[in-house]
C-alpha cells in the first residue's frame, strides 16, 4: 500500500513515482493506492494512477484506489478514470475486509 498526502501534482508526481514504481512492479496480488490525504490532484496524478493501474494489471494484479475527495472524484468521473479505477472509500474496503465493528455473514 502506498499513501499519497498533499498536492499531487508535477511535483507530487515526481516525488511520488520513485516509490510507486518498486510497490506497482513487485509481486501483490494487490496494490492499494490511498488518496485520503491527498488534498488536490491535477493529470499529473491521473497520469500516475494510470502508470500504476497499467504496471499492476499487465501481471494479472489488481490495483485499487482510496479517495473519498469530491474533486478527485469528480476528476476522475469527467476524465472517464472513475470506471476503471474504480475508487472505494476505506482502506478496509479496497483489501475486502469487514468494516470494522461488522461481523462476516450477519
């Protein structure tokens, strides 16, 4: 999993990419990308995502995305990237876990 915080933008993207790319080339069947704490993103980030989104499905993986930013998701929704990254909002929620406090099968 890797957390993005602050601006994601040119600069977030060159910051951010060194660490993305080793956690997106490895082995996970699934690689968790959460935007939580991100505050803004811009194509920079949307470029990044989609890098990422390419990297880890061409293994036969599966990429997901946190984001709960109205912005973001309404970036992603009019860039048409809503469909395929396919955004959830909990960590929980993108590993398939219970939310906490639930019981499986209740």
């Amino acid at each position: 999993m890797v957390e993005l915080h602050g601006e994601i933008d040119l600069v977030g993207h060159r910051r951010a990419a060194p660490v993305l790319d080793p956690v997106t080339s490895g082995d996970a069947r699934t690689v968790v990308i959460d935007l939580t704490r991100a505050t803004f993103i811009d194509c920079s980030c949307l470029t990044l995502l989609m890098r990422a989104w390419r990297r880890v499905t061409s293994r036969g993986a599966r990429l997901r995305v946190v984001c709960t930013n109205r912005m973001a998701l309404h970036m992603l929704s009019i860039t048409g990237l809503r469909a395929t990254l396919a955004p959830v909002a909990t960590v929980d929620e993108a590993l398939g876990r219970p939310a906490p406090g639930t019981r499986r099968g209740a």
